[in-house]
C-alpha cells in the first residue's frame, strides 16, 4: 500500500488540545507518522499514512479539522 500525506486546517491552538489530539491521533492512527505546526494561522496537522484518514478524522469528538487541497 502506499504512503500518502494529508494535511488538515485544525482547531488545535493550545497545549490541553494538543494533549488531548495526540492522545486520539496515537489511538486511532498506531502506524502512522503525523505532526502539528501550531505556528501556522491554521494549526496545520500533516499525517503521512497508509490509511484514508480522512474519514477517520473529519468528525472525530475532540478537534475541529478540515482536509486542505
């Protein structure tokens, strides 16, 4: 299967919801690798994974994400 990159607008701006994203990331993504730039106005997560993630995360219960194009 191959690796793909998504990259995802967030609502993840702070420490608690940085906590509590990676929490859900490293449950519901266990091999994939992803990261946050909370420096960028977006909050960008970028997820490099075999997976659709997409689905996964669009309307997961503890952060706000939209798929960037």
């Amino acid at each position: 299967m191959q690796t793909m990159i998504y990259v995802f607008k967030t609502s993840v701006d702070n420490q608690t919801k940085f906590e509590s994203a990676s929490a859900l990331l490293n449950q519901l993504l266990p091999e994939s690798q992803w990261n946050f730039d909370l420096e960028d106005c977006d909050n960008i997560l970028r997820v490099d994974s075999e997976l659709n993630v997409t689905a996964l995360l669009q309307n997961n219960p503890v952060f706000d994400c939209t798929e960037l194009e």
